[in-house]
C-alpha cells in the first residue's frame, strides 16, 4: 500500500487529511481487539466533504489508519497537550480511553520505528514536497489541515465541543488576517458555533509547518462530526443533507482563504522590490 495520496493544483492553497485513512496492514490488524479493529476514530468521509469545492487545490491524504501511526502527532512522542488526555504517536487507547490492542499485543518502540519509515515520514515527505512546490509558485502557502472528530468524548474534553475548531497554535501558525478571515465565516455561520484556539489548537502538522515569517501559514480546521454524519456512532453515515449545508460555509472559508493568500503574496513580492 502507498502511505500518501497527492494530487497537485495550482492554488496557494493545500488540504491536508491525515486522519481519513482505513487502510491497516494485516499483521497490525491482527494484533488490534475488536474495539480497535473498529477503526472508530477516524475523521469520517472529510475529504468528501471538501471534495471539489476550490479548483486546483492540492491535496495530500494519508492512507493509512491512525490507529498504525498518528500523522499528525509529534515524531519525537511528544504530547500536544501535556497534563491533557490526549492520544500517543501510535495510540494506546481509543477517544474514550478504552484499549484497541490485544493482551500484550501492544506496539513496542521497535515497531513504532519501522512505522514511522513506513507510514508517517512519506506522508510528511509527500506534505513537505506540495509546500515547497505551492510556496515556489506563489511565494505563499497556506496548509489547511483537515479534521473532525465526535462532539462528545468525555475522555478528552468536558460538555459539546463547538462545530468549527480552528486551531492556529495561539496566532502562532498563521498571520492574523487568516485566521481572522476564516474566523469570520465560522462565527457567521447560522446554525453552527465556532471557537478559534479552544480545546484543539492545532496538532504537530500545523504546530511544525506554520512558519509565518517565511510566508508558510497553516491552520487547523476541527469539525463535529454531528454537522455532517447521520450520527457518530457506526456505521458514521454520511448525511448528505448536513453536508450540503456544511460545504457552502466551508466552500466560503476556501475561498476567502484563497484571496488572503492572493492578497498577502502581492504584499510580500512588494515587499522584496
């Protein structure tokens, strides 16, 4: 199995799915209980849900399960959010704190090496490859990471999480106009509630590639899966209804994203002359 799929666009903007992947090879599966073999935390049909709504996007998508090697967490192990609940590089438990791996089945740090060659380096080879091509055609890039999860997990975080997480590692990913800009859509939307830099505030992806300064911004886009499942529960059905709805909003936050880009590139090609 490849570890990554890219499809390459012309727009200074990139999605990133690091989370959308099935895909587990058959000696890891066999080694996960019948509560990991579930696959249940996987960010559920979001790479249809943003599928063709900006022309000439780029995307890089991981194939593989979460529950092989987080793609979005720290290579080193460290914890994103540390004196928090959270999940490892290669999970332990579940979003509920529940084990997904046999009776001494669990990976050990051989096997989180070999995965890390296998799985997580090519997905963040394949990233680091579409930035510095999008960055070289416009002097600009903008990674958009692409997630969602349940809007009720008790384990790692209390009450209903907003519908819109957007997570810019406290302004420290992005410029202030975009986070601003997709700000504005997030909180305009009706029906919806957004928070920027709440409980999620950007994984390793957007934590490690946001480089402002060199004009490499990247924000983290959180959804609930209630905004666009039937319910979060299997079979995590997508709701064509909820979707369409949803789309238009996210299909807005592309697009003004888009022009910020287009906006911020003239500024920093001025800036040189």
């Amino acid at each position: 199995m490849s570890a990554v799929e890219v499809k390459q666009g012309t727009s200074p903007i990139i999605l990133g799915f690091p989370h959308t992947g099935t895909q587990v090879p058959a000696d890891i599966h066999a080694r996960l209980n019948e509560n990991g073999q579930m696959l249940a935390d996987t960010d559920w049909h979001i790479d249809q849900l943003y599928d063709g709504l900006l022309p000439n996007v780029t995307t890089v998508r991981a194939t593989f399960h979460r529950y092989v090697i987080d793609a979005n967490r720290d290579p080193d192990g460290n914890s994103l959010y540390p004196g928090q609940n959270t999940t490892t590089l290669v999970p332990e438990t579940d979003f509920d704190g529940k084990p997904i791996w046999r009776d001494k089945q669990q990976p050990t740090p051989a096997d989180i090496k070999l995965r890390l060659e296998a799985f997580h380096r090519p997905y963040h080879d394949a990233l680091s490859a579409e930035i510095k091509r999008v960055h070289d055609m416009h002097g600009l890039c903008i990674l958009y990471d692409c997630h969602s999860i349940r809007s009720h997990i008790p384990f790692l975080f209390q009450g209903k999480l907003p519908d819109f997480n957007i997570g810019t590692n406290e302004g420290k990913s992005c410029s202030p106009e975009i986070a601003s800009a997709v700000g504005r859509i997030a909180f305009a939307a009706s029906g919806y509630d957004a928070v920027i830099n709440g409980r999620f505030k950007g994984g390793w992806t957007t934590r490690h590639y946001g480089q402002p300064e060199k004009n490499i911004h990247a924000i983290q886009m959180e959804l609930t899966q209630s905004s666009h499942l039937t319910t979060e529960a299997p079979p995590f059905d997508y709701d064509e209804a909820k979707a369409e709805k949803l789309r238009k909003h996210l299909k807005d936050i592309l697009e003004i994203l888009e022009q910020t880009a287009i906006k911020l590139g003239s500024r920093y090609e001025q800036s040189k002359a």
